[in-house]
C-alpha cells in the first residue's frame, strides 16, 4: 500500500504546493500504484509535504520520493536520456524550484490581499481569539525565511526581472516542442510544469501570470500537463474552511 501525502486541488491549482504536484507526475511517470490522502505535517520530521509512506516507510521531500522507488524498482526517469539531457534537466528543476518556487510563494504569502484569501485558509480552524496571533507569527517566520534566503531582500521589480529571466528561459527550451525535451515528457517537465502551473494560477493577483502569458507556448505547455497528469486524479475531500475575518 503506497500512499501520496498532499493536498489536492486548491486556488485554481491541482494542489496548493508544486512539490505535490511534482511527486504526483513524477510516481505517474515510475508507473507506481497510490492513493491520495491529506498530509499531516505535525506528524513527520520535516514538517514538509509531500511524503509517501510505502508499507510503513515514510519518505519525505520529492526528490527522495523518486529517488526510493528508481532504487525499488531498478529504473530511472533519467532512463534513455544523455549526459547533456540528464544536466539540463537538473538545471532547469534546480531553476524552477530555486529561485521561481520561492518568487511565487513570496506573492502567496507576503502580499496581504493574496495571503487573506489563499495560504490564511490554512489556518482557519485555528480558534478565534488565537488566530490573528497564529497567522502573524506564521506570516513572520516565512517573511524571515525569504529575507534569509534573499528573495525578501528584493524589491519588487527586481523580484519579476529574476522571475522573467527564468520564464524566459523555459519558454525559449520549450520552443515548439509538447515538452521540455521533445515529443515526450519527462522528469524535468515534472519539476517545471508544477512551478509553472503554480504561478500560473489566475486566483492570486500578481505580475507572475503575465510573464507567463507573454510566451505563446507556456499556456498550452501548462494546459497540457494538466490534462495529461491532474485530468483523471481525486483526492480526499479538504474542505476549504470559511475565510479569515480581516
Ligand atoms: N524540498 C521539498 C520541499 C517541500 C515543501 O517545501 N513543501 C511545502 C509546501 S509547498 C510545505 O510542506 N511547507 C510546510 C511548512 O513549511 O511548514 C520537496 O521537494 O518535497
């Protein structure tokens, strides 16, 4: 029995985190059997979603997800593929999760409209009068781990330039291919497509959705993956609590 630990769809996304939806293509492509559930960070060492738990293993963090079942089941998603196509499609993930993942949960979270009505959900069934501490000390801990890291050190402009180099960058691999590398997708279009989808997502209000919009083949590339990965998948039910009182 191998479980997914996630959280499915959410602010216009296949699920609210990228590294979910990486994981999810990602056992997809493997061919590995699972079920979907909602992810308990208290109970996990990380505190991070997603981890699998695969007959009573837990593994955590996307890339030693597909790293335990490439071991088990004595192949890669990096199978067929050359040195130059095994380094670019590293590069591009790092890319993709290094700088533009943490660009995109910047307007997430640190943007109050966009906080209010998506990630402050996440807490809504913490009780009134906590709350507005709760959300204030979390909201301040992921405002230090972006000035830490240097994403919050930014201005704004200098925030959408780096995410416009990377977009860019992407779009200009894709070309006129269906996926990164070629006809078919592979582990990079996993990593990739899953950021893109998340900053592609017209429910939050930022510059994100048009620098992508602005390549012509972006849309459809996120169009595609959608279909092909998310089209057929359930999760359990996660109702959306009620919205934060401002
Ligand atoms: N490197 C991890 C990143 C996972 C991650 O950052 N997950 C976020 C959701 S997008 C999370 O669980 N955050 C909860 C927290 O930091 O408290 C992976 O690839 O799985």
């Amino acid at each position: 029995m191998i479980t997914l630990y996630g959280w499915g769809p959410m602010f216009g996304c296949p699920s609210p985190s990228p590294f979910v939806m990486k994981a999810d293509i990602q056992l997809q492509m493997l061919g590995v059997e699972f079920t979907r559930a909602i992810a308990d960070l208290e109970s996990v060492p990380k505190h991070k979603a997603p981890y699998v738990i695969d007959d009573g293993q837990l593994i955590e963090d996307s890339n030693f997800i597909r790293n335990h079942y490439e071991a088990k089941l004595g192949k890669g998603l990096y199978d067929g593929m050359s040195g130059k196509e095994i380094a670019l499609s590293w590069a591009l993930e790092r890319m993709a999760e290094g700088q533009l993942a943490k660009i995109m949960a910047y307007e997430r979270w640190m943007k109050d409209d966009n906080f209010n009505k998506g990630p402050a959900h996440f807490f809504s069934d913490v009780p009134e009068p906590a709350r507005p501490a709760v959300l204030k000390e979390v909201r301040d801990g992921v405002s230090m781990t972006h000035i830490g890291e240097g994403t919050g050190r930014f201005t704004e402009a200098e925030r959408m330039k780096l995410a416009d180099w990377d977009i860019s960058t992407i779009s200009l691999q894709l070309d006129d291919q269906d996926y990164l590398l070629g006809d078919q997708p592979t582990c990079a279009d996993a990593a990739v497509a899953a950021v893109l989808i998340s900053c592609a997502t017209e429910f939050f209000d930022t510059p994100l959705t048009g620098l992508i919009r602005k390549h012509a083949n972006l849309p459809a590339y996120i169009d595609r993956m959608k279909a092909r990965y998310f089209d057929h998948v359930t999760w359990p039910e996660w109702p959306m609590p009620e919205p934060v009182p401002a």
